[in-house]
C-alpha cells in the first residue's frame, strides 16, 4: 500500500474511507505532526455530528447496550462511528476483548467505525486523543459519533464531557454507582439506562435514581430512567427515542450551541492542562537543580510549597506568592 | 482572643493546641500566607507520624470504621489526626453530617483532633490543603494521621496518595468496586475491609476480592482481606493489626522511606500542575486576546490544537510541536 500523505489522508477521511480513519486515529494516538495537521484542516467541516458519551461502571453491560443501540441507529438510516476508551491494566486484557467480541455484529458493516483507545500512550493525553478522533469521525460524515469510557468518577466522566448526550450506564445491584449519584461525585447524565432489567432489583434501583433525581428539582431537563435487557434488545428503540428527546430540547431551547461551546472551551483547556503537565515533569526529570529540590523535600530540609514555588519559577516562569493568595 | 500571631500559632500547634491546629487548618484552607510560612517552618519536624489513608465508596460505613480505629488505636495510647475529604455537593450535606455524628464521640477526647474539608473553596487544590494539614497534625505530635477520602475513583484515592498504608472499605453487595478494582481503575490498596460482614454475600465478596489479588502474585505485600462490622467493633484489632504488620512490612523491607520520598515528589508535582491549571484559567479568563482564541475554536474557525498551542506560547512561555512529538 503507497504511505498515506496528508493530501490522500484529508480526502479519503472526507470520503468515509475505514483505513484512511484508522490512519488518522492511529496518528493520533502517536501524537503525530500530520494528525494535528489534518485535524486542523478538516475542523471547519465538524460539528455536523451528533455525539452521545455512554459512560457506567465496569460490567453493567455497556458494550452490548452501545452494539444494540449501533443495530438501531443503523436500522435508522443513520451512520456511526464509535470512540471506546478503556482503562489501562493488564488486568483488564480479558474484559476488553470480551468488550470488543460484543462489538463485532459491525465489523463489517462500512458505514460503522470502531476503535478502542487504551488510557495510557497518548502523549498528548487521553483527552486530547479523544477529541481529535471524534474530530476525524465527525468529519467522516458519521451521523452518530459514540464515546463509550468506564467507570463513573470524575476524571472517566471527564472523558465524555464533549458529548451533547451523556448516558449513564447502571445495573441493578451496583449500589456504588447509586452512591456516587447520591454524593454528587458523579455529574448528572442526561439519560440513564437501568440494564439487565430482569434482574429482581431493578425496579428498586429505578425508584432509588429517580429519588436522587428528585433532588435537583431545578433542571430544565430531567433525566429520564429507562430499563433495558441490551442482550435482547429490550428497551432500545425507547432508550434512543429518549437521546433523540434530549437533543430535541437542546435544540429547541438554544442551549446546544452553548453546551458545544462550552465543552470546545472545557476541552482546550484540559488539553492545555495536560500539557503543562508533562512539560513539567519532563523538565523536572532532565534538571539536575529541580531534581536537587526534590531530594531537599524528601530529606526535610525544604518544605513542599516553597518547592513548589521555586519549580513554578524556573518551568513556567511563573512568579507570585507560594500560595496562591495574589490570584484570588 | 487574642489575634493568632506566626510565633502562637507555630508553638500552639507544637504543643498540639487544638485552637491552634483548627485556626492553622483553616488559613491552609484559605491560602492564607501564614499558613505557608507555619508549614515551612514546622516542615523539619514532620515525618514522625504514621499516616493511614480510608477510601472506598459513599455509604459502606468508612466513618464508623474509622470512629472504630479511632477509639482502638486510642485505647492503645496513640494519639490521633483525621483528616476527612468530603465531596462537595449540595446532595451530600446530610450524609455528611451523619459522617460527622459518626466521630463525634471523639470530639471531647483532647488527644484526637477531627477536621473535614470540603473539595471546593480550597484556593491551592485539595491536594495541598490536604498535605499542608497532614504536616500540621504531623507537627502537633500525632501519632497517627487518618486521612479518609470517597470515592474509588482515580481522583479519589489520589488524595490518600500520601499515606503511609491505604485501606479499601468495601461492603457486600457494592458490585461496582469489585469491578473497578478487577479492571485496575482502583489502585491496589495495602490493607481492605469487607465493612458489615453480617451480610449475607459478605464471604463471597472476600472470596471475589481475594481471587482479583491473585491476578497480581509480584507484589511484595499481599494486600490481607479482613471483615469487619463497626457498629459493633468487631474485627477493629484485627484491622489495625494488618496496618501495624503493614507498617512493619514498609520498615524492615526498606521500602518506608523509597514509599514516602516518592509521595511527596508525587505531591509536588499535584500541586505545581494545579497551579499551573488555575494560572491558566486566571490568565485566560482576565486576557481578551485569548478570550477571542476560544472564541474562533467555538465558531469552528481555529482548530483546539492549534488554541492549546498559542495559549501554551502566551501562558507558559512553552514553544514547540503542538502535539508534542518533539518531546517525545
């Protein structure tokens, strides 16, 4: 095959074509020149997309539930493409394939795009990762752009936060997640999806959202709970007609272009943070002074803020009080 | 009172005056610039404490676990520090006060000295406050500091990232943690609590949490799986056995000092990337030029990189490849 250049790669990510997306996505992930270089080219084309985060713990079956609702927005018309991030552990091997086998009814369909992210080997940060490949999805033409993360705190639910539709994932039993709504750990979804709806604790799970739900009283949108069986399909075409309800009232009050904004805004600066991050602990790796004041630290010679301070002198050339308190 | 000066605030939190730790704790709180000059100077004395982190999710008893541990490790004569991080939420206002019911039996107790923080309002990151309070407890001569934190999240247990040994709290039934341990989104903690081990699926959860471990043979420390059932006291010796063999483990291995050299090298990088993070918001947020960068990101004009980059430039002085390949 003759190597892609940035010229085939633009037009064949505009024509849909599956190798030049995983192209694309895979330079990506290697944080390649070319990648920013066609993402930069085609974001005037994007935002055509409408994309949906399915976020839950690990095991409530998401990955069946996002290859049903796959089968029903392709039954639909409607074309896809879909982000799946997983955490990164060589525990998790076994579960993501299991994952990934539940994703192969559209292998082979062309008007659907899967691809899996690991967690780590981003070096620009999985949520700059995240961004862009959505990005190149939604330049495709993809209809539907899916972004499917595990787990519900705040940095997994952080990863779906440039969803228009986030949909929480829960099962009953999984009394956590009910917690983490509870505590306000976890962000309110716009739709949550009660799976394996045959299990005996179902309704009490629905009734338990729905009082914690019942809480924030204030929301132009109340979230509303469906009971889904993904494996029959049960409760899909509702669950979806509930995603579409939501776009519909992001729509019609205006508030979609602000939420997009927003996110594109929230996303610039994670993506800076990040950043800023590893340019830190690079610099503090390569410096033999700034490796100096760690050990004075560890030795309890120098406290940690003034180190702090010191290290946001020389890497950032940032200079104010240790604390904080001049920016307040 | 008489106005708290640096020279009575210093000797008040030597000499473990509780008015003096609460007023020290509460200009950590706010960034206040003498809380940084009293840390500084009491940070030579630090390192003398025996630090415990409690993490597991809302609404498994942690803080009857920890009132539990309290009154036993004070029956042994140790003197002890809690620091309690609570999410901030209008939602868990009520669960929050229950938590605090919970410790309340020691507030009397001139030995044992209870503070909760909240996750806002802290001007320097929660990360840093939580440090900055540990040093001062630390300094006050406590033999003990509990750090006790929700959530199993990776944000979560980032906060008892300076303790000493970690203890998981788990209850039965809490299907979400077995899972996010089994998928290596929960760190491996040193110690685990099965809490209210009276339930009926108590034994198979130490059976499921147990065979999740075995996945892991390499670590030097097997991390012991104890029931435990609070309300009651029981199994809070054998609780604070494993921490003590834990401890010991940590000591005659060696690896005490390695563990916690790398804490507070860890810390600092926290710290100085939060700063970095809220220097960029702030300076961001004050400056037009920038403000119009996001906006020609929002109107799909200038592509999120190509922002992160010329914000990178103007707010860290950062040159080079915008997604970071030159660093590679």
């Amino acid at each position: 095959m003759a190597a892609w250049t940035h010229d085939t790669l633009v037009a064949g990510v505009r024509a849909g074509d599956r190798r030049a997306l995983a192209r694309a996505i895979t330079l990506i992930e290697n944080a390649d020149p070319l990648a920013y270089e066609i993402v930069r080219e085609l974001y005037p084309e994007t935002g055509r997309s409408y994309v949906v985060g399915m976020t839950g713990p690990p095991g409530v079956g998401k990955s069946s539930l996002l290859s049903a609702l796959i089968r029903h927005v392709r039954g639909e018309g409607a074309s896809a493409g879909v982000i799946s991030v997983d955490p990164s552990s060589p525990f998790t091997r076994g579960a993501l394939l299991g994952d990934r086998i539940r994703l192969a009814d559209h292998f082979l369909d062309p008007a659907v795009f899967i691809r899996s992210m690991g967690t780590r080997g981003h070096l620009g940060g999985l949520a700059e990762a995240t961004l862009q490949a959505a990005l190149v999805l939604d330049a495709a033409g993809k209809d539907i752009v899916f972004i499917e993360t595990v787990g519900t705190g705040q940095s997994e639910i952080g990863i779906v936060t440039i969803a228009d539709t986030v949909v929480l994932v829960l099962m009953p039993g999984s009394g956590d997640s009910i917690q983490a709504l509870k505590a306000g750990i976890m962000e309110i979804p716009d739709v949550i999806a009660v799976n394996k709806c045959d299990h005996p604790a179902a309704k009490t799970m629905v009734n338990e959202v729905s009082s914690i739900l019942a809480l924030d009283p204030d929301r132009s949108w109340r979230p509303p709970i469906l009971l889904t069986e993904a494996v029959r399909g049960e409760g899909i075409a509702e669950l979806w007609e509930k995603v579409g309800e939501h776009q519909q009232h992001l729509e019609e009050s205006g508030l979609l272009a602000g939420r997009r904004a927003e996110h594109l805004a929230g996303e610039v600066f994670a993506v800076a943070s990040a950043r800023a991050k590893t340019h830190l602990e690079r610099t503090v790796a390569g410096n033999e002074e700034l490796a100096r004041l760690l050990e004075a630290v560890q030795r309890r010679e120098l406290d940690p803020l003034t180190a702090v301070r010191e290290i946001m002198e020389k890497v950032f050339h940032i200079y104010g009080d240790p604390n904080g308190t001049d920016t307040r």
